[in-house]
C-alpha cells in the first residue's frame, strides 16, 4: 500500500448507540507519527488497542496534518489552515488574528462543558489559555468534573512518540518483543542504513508502547464510569519524524 510520510491518522469511537444528548469529548493525540498502525495495514504495527478503536468505530483514511506541530494545532483549534492567517503557518511564529478566529473549546466551555487539557498548547497565536481552559497542564489527569453531571471536553496528549524518542536509550526495558530492523520496510526516498533501519525499529516500538499508554487512559474512563457517553477521537497532532517527514 502507498505511503504518504505527512499523513495523519484520525479515528473516532463511539462507545454506545445510547449516547447521551450532550456527550463528553475524549481528544487522544500523540505526537509525531503517521499510518504505521495495524488498521491502516502495517504488518509490522504491535497495535491492538487503536485497531479495536478503529474497528469499532471511524477509520478515516483520507485525514492529512502539517508536517509540523505549532501549525497543525493552529488549525486544528481554529478550524482554518494556518497559511490563511501568517505567519502561523510557520513554527513558532505568532501573528495577530481577527477577532472572529477563535479557539473553538472556547466556545464548549460556553456552552458548559468542562475543558482540559493535559497538556499542549503549541497554538501559534496569542490565545487567553484562561478563556479556553478549566483544567490546563500537570493538574488536568482525572476524568472526575469539578461539576457533577458537567459534560467535559478532554484532551490527553501522548509525548511517547516524539521525535525525541528515536535518541537510542541503553538499558530501557520493554514488555513485547522489539522490532528486529531487518523487518521494516526502507522506503526508496531513505537510504537503506544500519541506522535508519535502527529508527525505523525503535519508533514501532515506541508507537507500540503509546497503544499501551492510550489502553491504560481508556480503563480508567471505563473504571470512571464514563465511557457509554463518550465520543473518543484518536489522531497524531503532525506527519512522522523520520526522514522526508517533520
């Protein structure tokens, strides 16, 4: 199957036909990674908690991000392309915007959801984080509302597959077999290096230890009591880090 380096992934899960009318909203986002998961049919993917997700829910196919993290979340907060308000549409480099773009959380927390995040702000623009968060950063990790019966917006992001991530690491430990390099697949743009296929390897595991941290985070919502009336998406905020990607 071809691969485009700068996809992103997306996918939505619905746990229950019987939904409440004003559903919670779990954002899971990881940082840095493409298509190389089993439902989008990579044989090498140790994937299983994103693949039921996916097959229980939404798979899209046909989702792509900015190769880079500060744009895409601009986007992805106002619902425009970066490139439509420079310099946003470069990393780190904050413009002022109209009045009428607004963080959209903004407007759920209006409406009466509870918002947190936990915890990313890379937005490329000079958001009030106290008009768009109730919970922001360390503190934002339970599912429990300050308000019962509050409907919330969540947002747990995964910095387990950063790019930082491929930075070989002696001694660390892993519960599954890793990736044996001689397994993955080189693309042609790449050269076929013991090191790329070092990173190659090093990042399926990395990607295979984030389906475990997202499993543990959806216990607990299942444990919370809150995962018949919770719309989850899943997505990687930007396109992967390996070479001709972020």
């Amino acid at each position: 199957m071809h691969r485009i380096v700068q996809i992103g992934v997306l996918i939505l899960s619905f746990q229950s036909s019987a939904i409440a009318e004003r559903p919670n909203i779990l954002w899971l986002v990881s940082e840095d990674n493409t298509t190389l998961l089993g439902c989008y049919g990579d044989p090498l993917a140790k994937t299983p908690t994103l693949d039921k997700l996916a097959r229980e829910g939404v798979l899209y196919e046909h989702c792509y991000a900015q190769p880079v993290c500060a744009p895409s979340r601009f986007t992805t907060i106002t619902g425009t392309f970066a490139a439509s308000y420079a310099p946003a549409q470069h990393m780190r480099a904050e413009g002022e915007i109209p009045s009428h773009v607004v963080a959209f959380p903004s407007m759920l927390k209006q409406a009466g959801y509870f918002t947190s995040n936990h915890s990313k702000t890379d937005y490329n623009a000079p958001f009030d984080m106290t008009q768009i968060w109730d919970e922001l950063g360390d503190k934002a990790t339970s599912f429990q509302n300050s308000v019962p019966k509050q409907p919330f917006f969540k947002i747990f992001n995964f910095f387990i597959t950063h790019e930082s991530s491929l930075f070989p690491v002696k001694g660390k430990s892993l519960n599954f077999a890793p990736t044996d390099p001689a397994s993955v697949r080189v693309p042609p743009y790449q050269p076929d290096t013991p090191e790329i296929r070092a990173d190659w390897a090093r990042y399926y595991d990395q990607i295979a230890l984030l389906d475990q941290e997202i499993s543990g985070k959806l216990k607990e919502l299942e444990q919370a009591g809150l995962a018949d009336d919770t719309i989850i998406f899943y997505f990687s905020d930007n396109g992967g880090v390996l070479p001709r990607s972020k």
